[in-house]
C-alpha cells in the first residue's frame, strides 16, 4: 500500500478546521465536500482552488499553522520528511496529524474512503461519486480505431509515464493505447519511465496523439516541441498540451478533468 496513518491529537472529535498540505488531499476533500472545513492549504495547491485560503509553505514553521487553530493538519510522508520538527511539535501540540501518500490507481478506492472516514465526511458518498466519473469516461470512449497516444512527462530525455501509472491508467479509461507500455520506470514504483528521442522516433509512424504533460516537472509546451530539430518526424502527428495536476494527479477533480480533456483529443466529444 502507497499511504501511511500517523495520528494525534483527540481522533475521536469532529474536525473543524483542516489544512492540507498537499494538493491532491486538497482537491479530494473539496470534491468530498469539505471545502467549508479547509482553513490552509500549501503553496503547491492550484491558485483557483479556494484562493481565498493562506497557502503554508512545506518548510514553514509550527507557529504559523499553530495560529490558524487547526484541529487536523493532513499530509504526506514526502512533507514529513522534509520538515520533520514541524509535525513533531503539531503532535505535542494536541493537534491530529494524517499522514497519506498519493496512491496509485488501484488503491485510489481505499485512499477515499480512509480519507473520508478520518475527516467524518461520507465515504459511500465518495466511492459513489469515482465510480460515476470512471464510468462516465468509459461510456465515452469508443472502442474502435483506438488512437495510439505517447505521453510526454518530462523533455528533458523525453521521460514519459510508467505504465502502471496514473496518467497511463487515465489513458486507457480514455480510449487511447499507450505506445510505451513497455517502458521501464526510472525506478521502482516511479510514475515516470525513460522512452528517449531514439524511441519516439522509431515509433513515429505508430503514435497518433502526442501529449506534453506540462506543470512542475514539464515546463515544454508545443511551441518549445515545435523547435526541435526531430519534430518535423512527427508532422503528421496531433500534439497538445494537458496539465499535469489533471494527468498525474490522484483526485476526483484530476480524474473528471483529465479524461474529459482526453476524451475531447481521442474522440473529439
């Protein structure tokens, strides 16, 4: 399993007054319906997702959050690393700590509903609403001449997304065949994969769709794609640009977003 549980504080009391320090608990617990419980959110969180919050940097320090009277601060191992001390004084200080990592596609169910059940919002409710959307994306996605899609991740190397990945899951809800569905993680449970230049070329012929993910790992976009020296290969390729937080971000507002952005590539609906 991708998420950890690390609690203090009085679990058993209702939260009022959440921050989360990552962007998909945030838009997660917005889709679920705690907007109103939201009191920060961190620097990362998109700036149109209750931009009337404080955003908290992942190295702030314990005063700040403790000034916002928070009775859950939800996170992720990745930031407890980072800023240690911070959740050990949140701890002493009586406020409940929730430590999840993002999980891949096939704990995403689990995820919602611990998420849910921790912050007392409905997890039926939540496993109700994911289960419309992926059928919805389904229902959509036509089962003939599926387009062959190479996802670019990053330009630099030309990564692309392992294939166990969200992203190459949301591909496949999508309608679209994945070309590197073979491609090896640059590590173990990485969501990124090495493909190359080399590669991309010599399935030129092959790819249908290209999509440059762009965001915090990707700052290309088509016009920097158009400038490179091997894309006239790929002239007769179709190329568009998707945000990562709505490809390789795991929430219902990245699930519903990303495949109707596919959807709208794959089969023009």
């Amino acid at each position: 399993m991708l998420f950890v549980f690390l609690f203090a504080g009085n679990s058993s009391a209702e939260p009022e007054r959440i921050i989360s320090m990552y962007p998909g608990h945030s838009d997660n617990i917005y889709a679920l319906g705690g907007g109103d419980m939201l009191v920060a959110l961190s620097e990362n969180d998109d700036d149109d997702l209750l931009p009337e919050l404080p955003r908290i940097s992942l190295r702030t320090g314990a005063e700040r959050i403790l000034s916002l009277q928070p009775d859950v601060v939800i996170t992720r191992s990745f930031a407890e690393r980072l800023n240690p001390n911070l959740y050990d004084v949140l701890r002493r200080s009586g406020v409940k700590v929730i430590s999840l990592d993002p999980p891949n596609w096939y704990d995403f169910p689990e995820y919602l509903k611990t998420l849910a059940a921790e912050l007392n919002l409905d997890s039926e409710s939540a496993i109700t609403k994911l289960n419309a959307i992926i059928a919805d994306i389904s229902s959509r996605a036509h089962h003939e001449h599926k387009p062959h899609v190479f996802l670019e991740a990053t330009s630099r190397e030309i990564h692309t997304c392992s294939p166990s990945s969200w992203a190459a899951k949301l591909i496949e809800l999508a309608g679209g065949i994945n070309i590197a569905f073979d491609a090896k993680p640059l590590r173990y449970g990485s969501a990124i994969a090495s493909f190359g230049v080399e590669n991309v070329l010599k399935n030129h012929e092959s790819i249908d769709v290209y999509i440059i993910q762009t965001g915090a790992m990707n700052h290309s976009g088509i016009l920097e794609f158009k400038s490179r020296e091997w894309s006239n290969a790929l002239k007769n390729v179709r190329v568009y640009e998707i945000p990562e937080k709505y490809l390789s971000r795991p929430s219902l507002i990245g699930l519903e977003k990303g495949g109707n952005e596919l959807i709208k590539i794959f089969w023009g609906d």
